[in-house]
C-alpha cells in the first residue's frame, strides 16, 4: 500500500521513553529533495515498512550538514570523535502501526570510530568518508568522498534565503520525523529521537555533482532539478532505545 498518508504530521516531537542513549546537534542543514516513484524506493526498504507518500510521491533526499557535540548516556560531549561533517541519503517509510520515520540509504561521515561504531550496534550504513562543511555569506557547501571508492562522492552547494517556512505541509512531511527504521539481521529496528521544532527557511540549490544518490540504487534522480529545498540552523537530537517492528 502506498496511498498518502492520512494522519496529521505532528512537529512536535513525543517524548522518549526513558532515558536517552545519546544526544548531538545536528548544525547547518541542507535539505535537497526530489519526487520518486514508491515503486522505486520499495525494494530498498527494510522488512514490514513501506513507502511514506506524500502527493502521490515518495521523496529521496541529499541531506549535508555538521555534526556536533555527540555524547552518550549523558556523557560530556566526546571531543574531535564527536563532530564532524554528514552526508546522507535518506528515504521515507511507514510502519503497519502508522509511525513514520527516515531510512538511511547511505551516510557518508569522516569519523572511522563513529562508522564502526553506528555499523556494530545498529547496522546503520555509514561509510568513512573525507568530508567537509564550508560556510560563506550564506553559502553552505558539503563534500564528500569516500575512502578508496572515490567515484562514490558528492559536491552539494546550497544558498540559504530570507525567508522562513511555516505551515507548509510537504517541509513538515520530509523533516518531522521521529524515528529511523534500520534492518539488523534478519530484524527490522525502530529507533526513536526527539528535539525541537525544525527553524526552516527557503534556500537554492547552487551547484552539485554527486553520485551517492545513484549508488544508493536511484539513478537518474540528481540529473533534474530537485522539488524541494530547504535549509535549517539546526536542532539537538535525543535518542531513545531501539525496539524490535
């Protein structure tokens, strides 16, 4: 089944149960956006989820930004390990039980210890990458490329506008997401997080050249203009303990 979605979006996010496993910020955010067929992205989906849509469409986005200040169990902020550049691929999906969440296609992050680390416990795709954030008069440039694959990369340029976006059904869909749905095994996860509401604003896309999307199994999506973008400051992020679909 993939008919869009019903139930409101909720921007505010429910509160975890219990304690937190970790928290970080998440600093500067690009959000690119492009319309897929559900069809497409179906089969790249973890067992007992399915697309999420929205106007017909389901939605593949490039998302770049920085981050920071990761910890755990509320430990102090794990220095140089715990900030750093992001790039990830990311799908939308929705349980039986109507939870929406992201999946992670690929994430591209420049740490080795923060890879192994979030491949061992959660099986979350993240590869060691030699990225970058640069920030100038408003422009925010993301760079990635990955360790002995270079061809498996991305150059994303995103110029942030004035103005702020409130109210508007799609940039709620693609960023009020409260969860992230992770095959493990033979085991589909559901993790939860929580922060506060997203500050968003209009931007453009300037320039990119990338190649993740099309490894990710969605060729031909980068080469036409995308259908959404957005640029945010940025939230801190809670997350709560996994638990079995």
């Amino acid at each position: 089944m993939t008919d869009d979605a019903t139930e409101p979006i909720s921007t505010t996010a429910p509160g975890l149960a219990g304690r937190a496993v970790a928290s970080q910020r998440w600093a500067d955010l690009a959000f690119v956006h492009w319309r897929v067929d559900p069809g497409l992205v179906a089969p790249l989906l973890p067992p007992g989820v399915r697309p999420d849509v929205f106007d017909g469409s389901s939605w593949v986005g490039l998302i770049g930004f920085e981050l920071q200040g990761a910890s755990i169990f509320g430990s102090p902020s794990i220095p140089y390990f715990g900030t750093f550049g992001e790039i990830n691929v990311r799908l939308y999906a929705v349980d039986s039980q109507g939870r929406r969440g992201v999946v992670f296609a690929s994430l591209e992050a420049s740490r080795l210890a923060a890879v192994i680390a979030a491949r061992a416990a959660f099986s979350i795709p993240y590869f060691w990458a030699a990225t970058s954030v640069i920030r100038r008069d408003g422009l925010y440039t993301y760079a990635s490329h990955r360790h002995g694959k270079p061809q498996e990369r991305t150059r994303l340029a995103v110029r942030r506008m004035g103005r702020a976006v409130t109210g508007d059904p799609l940039a709620e869909f693609l960023t009020a997401r409260w969860a992230l749905f992770t095959e493990r095994g033979s085991t589909t996860m559901y993790l939860p997080n929580a922060h506060e509401p997203w500050e968003l604003f209009e931007a453009t896309l300037e320039s990119l050249d990338d190649t993740l999307v099309a490894t990710a199994g969605l060729a031909g999506i980068v080469g036409r203009e995308p259908d959404s973008v957005l640029y945010s400051p940025g939230v801190t992020s809670r997350f709560g303990r996994g638990s079995r679909l």
